[in-house]
C-alpha cells in the first residue's frame, strides 16, 4: 500500500485564483470578445477550459477588433501594449497580482531615485520583460557567472527579484554581488519573492526528504513548477514533473511506499485530485 502526502500549499496561489476570476467574469460579461495576448497562466488545462468559453488568445494586439476586452496577464504586460490598447479603444482587464505590482512599485522607485537597478530573474520572463520597460537600464541578473568583479562599484545599487525566483539562488546572487563589488556605495536589497513561492520552496525541501517519489504537478511552461522540481531533485532523486493524470507515470512509483504530491502556483486543486486518483490506481492511499 502507497501512502500518499500532499503538501498543504497545492492549486492555484492567490494572484491566479484572482486572475482566472477575473477572465471568467469578463467573459460572462462580453460574451465572444474578450482576448488575450498568448497564455493567461501557465496551465494548459486551465488554457483549454478558458478557450473553449470563448477566450481568444492572439500573437498580436493588432489582431483584436477595436472595442473588444483585452485580458492584461498577472505578471505584467508591456507600456507599449497597454498604451496600444488604450489607443484601440480597448477595454482593458489588468489581472496583475498584487505582489508583482508590488515589485514594479519598488522598481519605479529605485529607478527614479537614481540607483542601478539589478534584477534576478529570466530575462524572458513577461514579468521581468514589465519591469525593463519601467527601468530601461536595469541589468537581469539569471547566474552567477555574469556576475563580475567591480561592476558595480562605487555606484548605488538596488537589487530586486522576479516573484517567483528561488530564494537560494537570490541570495547568492547578492552575496556574489557584495563580495565581488566591495566598493558599493549604497546598496538596497529587496527579496520580492512571492510568499507563495517561498512557502511552497520550503514545502518542497521538507516533503522531497520524506518520500521514496515526489510529484510536482504542473505544466512544463510553468517557471515556478519547474523551480520547485529543481528544488526536490537536489534532494530526492525520484522527483517528477507530471502535467495531468494523462501524462507517463515514473515506473518507480509502483515499488514507492510514500509518493509526495506538490503543485505550482498555476496548477488547480481540482487537477491534483485527478493526479492523486491516478496514485491511488497504483495501489495508494491518501495520509
Ligand atoms: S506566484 Fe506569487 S506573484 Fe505569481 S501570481 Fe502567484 S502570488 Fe502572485
């Protein structure tokens, strides 16, 4: 018999429950013409459910007929897009999650105050994409290696993260940054990862060392699913990312005698359970 433990932090975290509220109240609302410029979340279940009620998802903003909702995503969208839209007569349905406009805030002051904006994240990230538009000069910082002796000295700096960056990896980098710059004039660091994303790193850690299997429900262009498989490989080798119930199982789970079940942030409750129904055809029983 498989015992099955799921980590308390699983579905959606709050910005996407939010964000997909709103896309399904706009939806309701202007029935056929609500668009969005690519994936609202990283989930392509949550995706197909959203498109089949009509959501419209365009490579381009010249692509939606004037008058239509615009759906701005919850990590940020571009100045150039939302002005566009603006200029369209678009009506605009921003999804951003609090803590990412949070970061923008931070980054618009840094930025106004004269400070060199460092920001550690992937640069092509939409979030980290946002956050350039509002400090043009900011440099990405994504590893260490980039990180070289005296860059910044003698300069004043701001350091900020994407929301959903590992909390390890963020602290190295202004470590590195410290020892390598000690001519830093002034520095302000701010850990601006999401605690959402530093609860479920820390549920990961403890979770990954007590199983034989560990599950990372979520889909595979998720950046905060695939951190958290990261986290759980470094300490269990039998860490897996499953996408749905559809997807291969690891053949290891039928000699597991305690499967550990985890989700990212974009990840419903509802598609764990089907994931967790799908163990218990292996023989498992919940904890
Ligand atoms: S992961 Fe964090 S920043 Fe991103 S939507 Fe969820 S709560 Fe907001």
């Amino acid at each position: 018999m498989v015992s099955i433990t799921i980590a308390t932090h699983t579905g959606f975290c709050s910005g996407v429950k939010r964000a997909v509220q709103l896309v399904q109240q706009s939806l309701s609302a202007h029935k056929g013409r609500v668009y969005s410029l690519g994936p609202v979340i990283h989930n392509h279940r949550v995706m197909e459910i959203l498109k089949k009620n009509k959501l419209h998802l365009v490579s381009s903003i010249n692509n939606i007929k004037p008058g239509s909702t615009l759906i701005l995503p919850s990590h940020g969208s571009s100045r150039h897009t939302e002005s566009k839209a603006r200029q369209m007569s678009l009506r605009l349905v921003n999804t951003m999650c609090p803590y990412v406009s949070l970061v923008q805030k931070i980054c618009a002051t840094l930025n106004r105050d004269g400070l060199q904006v460092l920001i550690v994240g992937d640069r092509a990230h939409p979030e980290i994409k946002a956050l350039l538009d509002i400090a043009p000069s900011a440099r990405v910082i994504t590893s260490i290696k980039e990180i070289k002796e005296d860059a910044f000295s003698g300069k004043r700096i701001g350091i900020i993260s994407q929301t959903t960056q590992s909390r390890e990896f963020f602290i190295n980098v202004v470590n590195t940054i410290l020892k390598k710059n000690k001519k830093v004039s002034e520095a302000h660091i701010f850990n601006t990862i999401c605690l959402d994303t530093s609860r479920r790193q820390e549920e990961v850690k403890g979770l990954a060392g007590l199983v034989d299997v560990l599950l990372v429900i979520g889909s595979k262009t998720s950046a905060n699913t695939k951190r958290l498989l990261v986290i759980g490989q470094a300490i269990n080798k039998n860490s897996y990312l499953i996408e749905s119930e559809h997807s291969r199982f690891p053949t290891v789970i039928k000699r597991a005698r305690r499967v550990g079940v985890i989700s990212g942030a974009s990840t419903p409750s509802w598609l764990v359970e089907k994931v967790v129904e799908k163990i218990k055809k292996y023989g498992g029983s919940r904890k």
